[in-house]
C-alpha cells in the first residue's frame, strides 16, 4: 500500500497528461482553434517536412522548417552544456578548494542571484548588452579616454545574446553537482599523488577529474534537457527572431491556436529528450554515485 | 552525504518560488455622502446610477496595464465588492483560458478579430441593455462593427492604430509600410511580434487584402516579407517603445499608445500614417458567458464608463477614446490632460487615417498558413 501515493500522483500528474498531449496529438484542429478527435498523422507528417503548400507548385513536396528548428534547438542545447561546463567547472574546482568557511559564501553568492525571477534577471541582461547599454557605453568611454574611434558594437537581438543568457540561467546548476563531487574528493588522495612525484597537472587529469566527472554528468542532465524546451531567452535576447523548438510549441498553443500540432511537436521534443539522454546515460550514468556516494 | 545536491537544488527550487499572500479586508460600502479619495489622491466621483449589487466580488481579467488603479479603489469604495484582478498579454493567452471551461471571470476585454470568434463559441454573453446607463455616451463611430453587429456582446473601450513611428532625427521620414523596405532603414526597425499585423501590412504594399485567405497572395507576401526581415532588428509586442527610447532602433510598427510614450520621452520621434492605410484595432468591454456576478459587473461597467472616471484613461492610456462625456469633461475640467492627447497627431489621429484605416478578422483555417509563413520567414 506504501506504493499507492506515488501511484497515484504518477498517474495523475504525468501518464495522463501524456496520454491526452499524444491523444490531442493526432487530433484536427478546426477553424476556430478546437480539436476534433480523430487519427491522423498529419501533424507528424508536416513536422518531418511533408508539406502542402509549396513554392513549385507540386501538390506535395519536402520543407525542412520543422527539422530545421529541432535542429537548431538541439545544437544550442549542446553549444548551451559546453560553455556551462567550461564555466561552472574552474569555479566549482575555486570554491570546493578554498577554506572550508568560506566555501558557504561563494555557495550563497551562486545561489542568492536564483531568487530573482528570472525573467528580471534576463531584463538586466538587455541593458547590459544594448547598443546604448552598460558594455558599450563603457567601452565607448574607454575608446575616448585613449582617442580612438568607436562604433557600438550590436549585441542584444542576437543568436549570441541567446547563447549569452542560456550560459547564465543555467550556470548554477552545473556549478552545485560539480562542486559536491569535488568537495568529496579525499584530500589524502592529492597528497598521495604528491608523494608518488604526480605534476599538479597529472595529479588534476587522473585523480581530480576522474573523480569529478560524476558531478558533470549529473549538471548535463540538469543543464541539456531543460535548455531544449526553453523559449523566454531567445524570445527576449533574440528580440523573436530565434525561433526554436520552444518558442514553436509555445505559439501553437496560443498565436496559431493549433494544440494538435502543438502537442505533436511537444511529444517530438519529449522523445528526442528522451534519446539523447538515454545514450548519453548509457554511456556515463545519471552521476548516481555522488547522490549515493 | 546521500542528497546533498538534491537537497541543495530543491534550495534553490524552493527559493525561486515567491510567495505573495495578499490579506486585504472587504472593503466596506459606503454609505455617507462624503467624498472619498483614493490613495493617489482622486476624488471618486459619485455614480450616476447607483444600482444594487448584492454580489460581494468582482472578477476582472483584463489586459496588463489597461485599468486606472482610480477605478478600483473608487468602485470598492461605492460598492463594498472586493475586486480580484488577473491579467492577460494577449487575446490568445485569454481565449485559451476561457474556452478551456474556466468561468471564474465577470469580465474581459477582447480585442475586434476574437469577439467574432468567442461569440461563435458561445464564450460571450448578450448584454442586458437595460442595465448599461451609458449607451448614450459611447461615440457611434465605434459601435456596430463588423465584429459585433448591434453592439449585442460589447462595449467600446479603446482603439488605436499601428502606425510608424520614427526619430526624425536619426532617419528619414518613412511615408508608406513599402518605405520600411528601402536599405537605409537595415537593421533599425522594431516590429509589433504579431503575425497578423506584421503580413497584413505586408499584404497592403501588395495591394491585397489584410484578410485574405488565398494561399498565392499569401505566398507572395511570404517572399517580400522575407526581404523585410534583414532590416528588422526585433519583434516586440510586450514594449515596443523600450527599444526604441533607448536607441536601439530607429523606427518602428507600434501602437500608438506606445509612440505617444515614447515622443514624450523624446521629441524626436514623429508619428507617420502609411499611405496604404494603417491596421486599427479595438478592445472592447465583455461578459464571459458563465459570469458568477453580472450585478457587479453592470455597476462596474456604468460606474467606469461615465465621463468623470473615463477621462482617466486619456491620463494613463492615450489611445482613441469612445466616451464622448470623457473627452468633454477632460476638455472642461482637466486642460493638462486634455491638450496634449488632442494636439499630438498620435493619439488624435486625422479623420481621413480612420476612414483609411483596414481591420484584421478572423481567418479561420488560414491562421495556422499565417502561423507557418511567419515561423518559416522568422527562422530563417
């Protein structure tokens, strides 16, 4: 009977939400934006590319708009986990070796930014990077100081502005995994390397980052997976000229008022989640062994 | 040493949930005759029909930033009702909520194009007239419109225009929609993120309707939207005039409550009605269809809409105003509001870019062709 509650809220929080998403899935939308039930593929036909309406006047042809935005969903999310991890790492390594009272502070300073809304946050990022923003206005001042000729330099409504506060939003969740695991990494080992005459540089590519990688692993899988259905970023820093998977999904539901399509494409972002996660935790595991460790 | 992390990040879950619980007392009815003033110091006005409301809440659902705050304290005041208050960013995002089965709201202010729509499915209720007061002050140029023949489901509120905006100090004078093309304007002009607008105004430099559902017009206005984009620096349809005002642009498609803001914070820019006639729009008052407090809500709508509260709105939200007793008693009473709102060609557009002005309606099947053209022209 112990088992009956996480039953229930299993079923009732996600198998039948997924259950009515794939029914609606396969559903018609009407002229006003309502479902008829029916089955029908078409809404994963016209995500593949099968299309209706083309420029040459053939009555079917291939459009790759709907793969090309998966595409460029899935190649931000990685682009997002690479930089988040060459970021979060030399600070979590920082914060995990510096003294044992101060580590508490450099924690509370990753963690206090988190308690703004985020999309707060995101409006400091646009004056930070507009064109009369906070960067070019300094290096503006700068260029003065020493004569030099100065034109602002475009940053906000960008694709770099995107991968800008994608890197940011979600920096703290790979900086926690990778600082735990660094954290427990037993001192003696180090002096141990020591000992057996390891170069630092030895000693952090086979004892320290051996040890760490739990820790990365678990920040991917906090990092990869939400950063494929984000839409607030390149709705705000792109100035909605970055249009991917989330933001697609997002105007179905509304704009277009089309929740067939819209919950074809959910589902289709659902399972290629589900794939990229599965080989990758095939490979290297969910980081289980600092949440058991 | 187990759950560590896990513990850390439901922390931080839990810290980026902010709870805000709101314990306001019922406001009490009044009953003297004494003037009461509201927290921004306004005299409320007494209602020119006091009617009987036994209801004790009123629930709004009304665009962000579309209501005096006058108007509640004022209303609560009178009325003894407390009134709870949601807002919506766009007619969609209300139209999901509603045809959703949710009927918890007493009124909501539809944009033209969805009125149809919502009427068709039974989302609206027919107004008892008999109860409204203040027919005979609504300006007759916005009422029996196509969307509403005879004024069956709605009221006027406000309309406007989506006119160019431009800083004339920066850039030439744009006269057209077809002049946004022209290279000199690459990578200057902020868009209203909106589908329907940004094709339709397509459509008029190609001399087709705003409205049309005939996919080869469409097509074409897909290809020359497509040359557009280049010149287009962001689409924004929360505040538009924000980068505009902080220069990240130049000239922009907008509402013109949001070119008013923005030439009162700079002079520079200047309002220009294109050639092939501008879009116009209207927000309108209208009851959901299972509204829990009608009696609330008529005595909302009449005491909002008389003359010496509706003039609030020339104040906070300067677009074209429907209450003909607004717009004398601002005149009679309140100069300082009334002269700038009628001397700036944004807000008191010229009659001929009225006349000229086309309406968006409802496409039907022919939104999601819409949504298609404008994703595939965005991702690109």
């Amino acid at each position: 009977m112990l088992v009956s509650p996480t039953l229930v809220i299993m079923i009732g929080l996600l198998i039948i939400p997924l259950l009515l998403t794939m029914i609606i899935s396969f559903g018609r939308r009407d002229p006003d934006g309502g479902v008829i039930y029916t089955f029908t593929l078409a809404n994963y036909a016209r995500l593949m590319g099968y299309s209706t309406n083309c420029d040459t006047g053939a009555a079917t042809c291939f459009d790759p708009l709907y793969i090309q935005i998966l595409w460029k969903s899935v190649t931000l999310a990685f682009q997002t986990t690479f930089f988040v991890i060459m970021l979060a790492y030399p600070l979590s390594y920082f914060i995990a070796r510096s003294r044992p009272e101060r580590r508490n502070m450099f924690l509370m300073m990753v963690l206090v930014p988190l308690w703004t809304n985020f999309v707060i946050r995101v409006y400091a990022w646009m004056m930070i990077l507009r064109t009369q923003g906070v960067i070019n206005g300094f290096v503006g001042w700068l260029a003065g100081l020493l004569g030099l000729p100065f034109t602002p330099i475009e940053m906000l409504y960008t694709p770099g502005a995107v991968l800008v506060g994608m890197v940011y939003e979600f920096l703290p969740f790979m900086i926690l995994p990778i600082y735990t695991s660094l954290e427990k990494i037993d001192n003696s080992l180090y002096e141990a390397a020591a000992d057996l005459g390891a170069h630092p540089i030895h000693t952090f590519l086979r004892v320290t980052l051996p040890l760490s990688m739990p820790g990365v692993v678990a920040g991917t899988i906090l990092v990869f997976i939400p950063v494929m259905g984000t839409f607030i970023v390149s709705d705000l820093l792109g100035g909605q000229k970055v249009i991917l998977v989330g933001n697609l999904i997002q105007r179905q539901f509304l704009d277009a008022r089309d929740p067939t399509f819209g919950s074809a494409a959910s589902l289709v972002l659902m399972v290629m989640t589900l794939i990229v996660t599965y080989f990758y935790t095939k490979k290297f595991g969910f980081g289980e062994e600092i949440v058991i460790g | 040493m187990k759950s560590k992390i896990w513990t850390i990040v439901s922390m931080l879950l839990l810290g980026a949930m902010v709870l805000s619980a709101c314990g306001s007392a019922a406001p009490e009815a009044s009953t003297d005759g004494e003037a009461f003033t509201t927290s921004t110091g306004f005299v409320c006005p007494e209602p020119k029909n006091k009617m009987e409301v036994t209801s004790k809440e009123l629930n709004l659902f009304v665009w962000t930033e579309y209501i005096p705050v006058e108007w509640k304290e004022c209303y609560e005041h009178v009325y003894g009702v407390t009134i709870n208050h949601d807002e919506y960013s766009s007619n969609e995002e209300m139209y999901a909520k509603l045809s959703s089965g949710s009927s918890a709201y007493d009124l909501v202010q539809p944009t033209d194009y969805i009125v149809a729509l919502m009427i068709r499915n039974n989302l609206l209720q027919k107004l008892d007239k008999s109860k409204l007061s203040i027919m005979g002050d609504l300006d007759p140029k916005y009422m029996n419109l196509p969307f509403d023949p005879g004024n069956e489901y709605t009221l006027p509120y406000e309309g406007g225009l989506d006119a160019i905006v431009y800083n004339s100090e920066k850039v030439s004078a744009p006269t057209s929609y077809a002049d946004l093309w022209k290279p000199e304007y690459a990578g200057k002009i902020v868009l209203l993120d909106d589908s329907r607008v940004v094709i339709g105004m397509t459509l008029l430099t190609l001399g087709y309707d705003v409205n049309t559902t005939d996919e080869a017009q469409l097509e074409e206005a897909k290809a020359k939207l497509a040359e557009l984009i280049p010149n287009v620096k962001l689409f924004d349809s929360n505040s538009p005039k924000t980068a505009l005002i902080a220069g990240d642009v130049d000239l922009g498609v907008v509402w013109t409550g949001e070119a008013y803001t923005a030439d009162q914070e700079n002079a520079a820019f200047e309002f220009a009605y294109p050639s092939e006639g501008t879009i116009i729009w209207q927000d309108n008052y209208a009851i959901p269809v299972n509204a829990p407090h009608t009696d609330a809500v008529y005595a909302w709508i009449n005491y909002t809409m008389q003359g010496d509260m509706f003039f609030l709105m020339l104040r906070d939200f300067p677009y074209l105003n429907p209450v003909t007793t607004a717009m004398e008693f601002a005149k009679a009473n309140h100069p300082d509001i009334y002269e700038p709102f009628a001397n700036s060609n944004i807000t008191n557009p010229p009659a001929e870019a009225v006349t000229a002005a086309h309406q968006i309606t409802d496409v039907g099947d022919a939104t999601t062709l819409y949504d298609k053209i404008w994703t595939e022209v965005k991702g690109e």
